[in-house]
C-alpha cells in the first residue's frame, strides 16, 4: 500500500498526506474507543496516545487539523479482532519510515512528520515484538484477519 501511495503523489501533496494522515487519526482512534481496555499489553506496544499526538501535531503543522469527528472501522468487537486490527495498525510503522523518507527528500525545507518517523530505529524492533506477542495471544487467527481485513479496506475506502 505504501508503494502505491507514493506513486500517486502522497508525499508531494499536502492534501493527499493530510487524508492519509486523518485517516491513521480516525482508525487509532477508533481503536483506542474499541480495544483500549481490552488488552492492557497490546494497547502499551499500540502507543495509541503518543501516535494520536503525533498526528494531531502533524495535522497542525499542514495546516489541517480539527476537520470534524474521526471515523474509523466498525470491528467486530473481542481480542482477536483487537489482534488483528493492531497487526495493520502497527504494520504501517514500517511503510511510514518510507514514507517519512520520501515526504523529507521531496520537501525544500525537509519536512519531519512524527507520526511517520514514528519510533525511529526502534519501529522494527517493536514490530518484531509485536508479532510474537500475537503468536503468543491467542487470539482466533480467523476472527483476526477478519479484523486486519475490515482495516485494510477502511484503508482502501479512505485513501
């Protein structure tokens, strides 16, 4: 997906990066309403409130912040679909180090967007982490992909 999205312009066009940033805000932030709770050791490796300032600032500084309630994927609710919704969540950490590479190179003035440069050198590492843990969850591996699924075409819809 984020191969895709660079093609199309994402990082030379500041609306296009705003939708794409909206969109991770109304999808953590549907997270965080559903499956916050639920799993106190996944909502720690989510980082939802950091991430959720991050975009909030981001937002601010392309001028696009506050445009209205977020609206995120509609996931059945349980912890496999909290799983499975967190593993394109998180996912997309490594898409955006790309992509926080791609928006700084095509920026004159080298534009840093936190949420994408997101946990740095550590956004593998947390990833990795982040997948054993899943293995080790068990969750229902269908009612999971269903979720990771449902997110994935939120994704699909938005962008």
């Amino acid at each position: 997906m984020d191969e895709t999205l660079s093609q199309r312009g994402l990082t030379r066009s500041p609306s296009l990066l705003a939708n794409f940033l909206r969109t991770h805000n109304d999808a953590l932030s549907a997270w965080k309403r559903s499956f916050g709770s639920l799993e106190p050791d996944l909502d720690a490796s989510m980082d939802v409130e950091r991430r959720l300032a991050w975009l909030a600032s981001d937002l601010r500084r392309l001028g696009a912040a506050g445009e209205g309630e977020p609206v995120g994927p509609r996931w059945p609710s349980g912890r496999a679909s909290a799983w499975g919704s967190a593993y394109v969540l998180l996912g997309s950490t490594l898409g955006g180090q790309r992509l926080a590479r791609d928006v700084a190179s095509s920026d004159p003035a080298g534009l840093r967007l936190e949420f994408l440069v997101g946990h740095g050198s550590d956004t593998g590492p947390r990833w990795k982490r982040f997948v054993a843990a899943l293995d080790d969850s068990g969750a229902d591996p269908e009612l999971a992909i269903e979720a990771a699924s449902e997110t994935f075409a939120f994704f699909t819809r938005r962008l």
